[in-house]
C-alpha cells in the first residue's frame, strides 16, 4: 500500500469476522487455511478448527456481513463424510441463510493423496521419517472423523432477501482461464432469467451465440470422405464449460443469430427435449438472450 500510495484501505487484525462486527459489505472473498488436518503447524494452512469447521463458520456468518445483493467468495475444503452426500452436508450449511448459493468443485482426493499433497506443502526439509509419521497420524485422523474424501472448491453466496433461495452444487474439473470473476457474475445472471422465464415465453425470446464457443468435432475417412457425428461445444474462456452435443443440436445452436425466436429453432427437436437443452446453453453462457 505504502508503495502504491495507495490510502483507500482499512486494515484490521482480527479472528475472521470480529474485527468489523458493526459493518456490511457488498463483496467479501476469502481464502482461508482450509486444509483438513490434525494440525496446527502452519499458519496458511492449519486453522486448528476441526475437520472443515473454518470453512462452514465463515460460510454461516458471512450472511449477515452482506449487504443485500452482495456476494461471498470461499475458496474452501470440504470433508465426504461416511454416510452423508456431500452436496446435501453443504446446503444445510447454507439453510435459512437468505443467500443463493453456489458450490464449485474443482477436484475430490481420497485422504491418502489428500494428506500427500499438503504434507508436501508443509515439509520444508523435514526428513523422510518426519514427513510419513505425519501421514500415519492424519490418516488416523481421517479414519477417526470417517472422512472418506475431501473436496478443493469455490463457495459463492449471494444475499437475496425476500425470495425462496437456491442452493446449486456441481463438478467443474475443467481447466479455467482466469480472471473469471466475471464469468461467475454472468452464471447468477443467466441463473434469474431463467428462474423468471417460463417456457412460454422463453419460446417466444431470440437467442445469439456467445462470441467465445467453438465447436470441436472428431471425423474418420469412410468412402473418401470425412464423416463426423461426435461433437464438444466448448467455450474458451472464463469456467470454460464444455460438453458433447448431437449434430442436430450444433444446428440448433449455429441458429441462434439474434433472428429467429427459440420456437422457430425448436422445428427439428421436440419442445419438451429442446428446452433443457437450452436452458442449460443459457446457464453456462453459450447462448445468450
């Protein structure tokens, strides 16, 4: 700051939220020791809080922080425990929170590669038989909680007071191209839209083709000429989605020029087969209203 003269920042030492209990905001990120460990060795990673606990007290308190269309970012760890699905274990994290929630997983280790991967992080120069009496001791660890494996995610809260909130958790493994701050906007966008469209009148809406979505097709040689019929709708750039279409929903989708109505590009799909298809295009960005 001192460097930039930059004086437009408040900075306060604290435990997470007890250093601006009388504020709110409309943006709060976070990238906190999230990793589910026994330990408390390292300040970056260890939060001595049990299990995923840093990560489900922050997603709790968050809520009242936020100003009324704000957002909440957690970059965070999450436990499967034995017997519960994880996607339900986290929205009764959120229940009755007055925000709509979004969970992105990134990837799911089981604990042996889990443990691995940060005692990796944390070893600095420790020797071969320090860092395997710390895997022994969080694999027992693991056993204890039954954690059966972890998920490295991204939590996204939206206070939406005054409505019936959604909570939406979902695999995105994908590489992304950052920044893509951005692209999670436009997702809760896309997300009210269609919430707010019925079919009716999505039918009678024009659609265009987001500037960054290319179609990939794999084509072989049958009687001298290139046949395809598998084809990845991708885009290239924010979360990247992607995803296998048919031939007749590349036409589809090559139709959406801003001209016709959804209804009129719906002649070669039936209505109740096509509109999934494109809502779930508007959702992830490749088509646009």
């Amino acid at each position: 700051m001192r460097l930039n003269d930059i004086g437009n920042v408040d900075c306060r030492e604290g435990d997470r939220f007890d250093p601006v209990t009388d504020d709110t905001f409309d943006l709060i990120v976070t990238n906190p020791p999230f990793v589910i460990s026994p330990q408390s060795a390292y300040l970056f990673r260890d939060s001595g809080l049990p299990v995923d606990e840093i990560c489900r007290s922050i997603v709790q308190e968050a809520p009242r922080y936020l100003r009324e269309g704000g957002f909440c970012q957690v970059l965070a760890s999450w436990a499967h425990l034995r017997g519960e699905p994880w996607r339900e274990r986290l929205a009764g994290w959120v229940e009755e929170s007055g925000c709509d929630a979004w969970v992105i997983s990134r990837e799911v280790l089981d604990p042996a590669s889990y443990a691995s991967t940060w005692l990796r992080h944390g070893a600095h120069g420790a020797g071969d038989d320090q860092v395997a009496a710390g895997f022994d001791a969080w694999m027992d660890f693991y056993e204890q909680e039954g954690i059966e494996a972890m998920s490295l995610g991204l939590i996204t809260l939206r206070k939406r007071s005054g409505a019936t909130n959604w909570f939406r958790a979902e695999d995105a493994w994908q590489e992304f191209a950052a920044p893509y701050g951005d692209a999670i906007a436009d997702w809760f966008a896309a997300h009210d839209f269609l919430e707010s469209t019925d079919d009716e009148t999505l039918l009678g809406r024009t659609l265009s083709v987001a500037d960054d979505v290319r179609l990939e097709a794999v084509s072989w040689v049958d009687d001298d000429e290139w046949v395809s019929d598998q084809f990845t709708l991708r885009r290239q750039t924010g979360l990247r989605w992607a995803g296998t279409i048919d031939d007749v929903g590349a036409q589809l989708v090559a139709g959406c020029n801003g001209q016709q109505s959804v209804r009129e590009l719906l002649t070669d799909i039936e209505v109740a087969e096509g509109l999934p298809i494109v809502r779930r295009l508007i959702e992830q960005g490749f088509l646009r209203p």
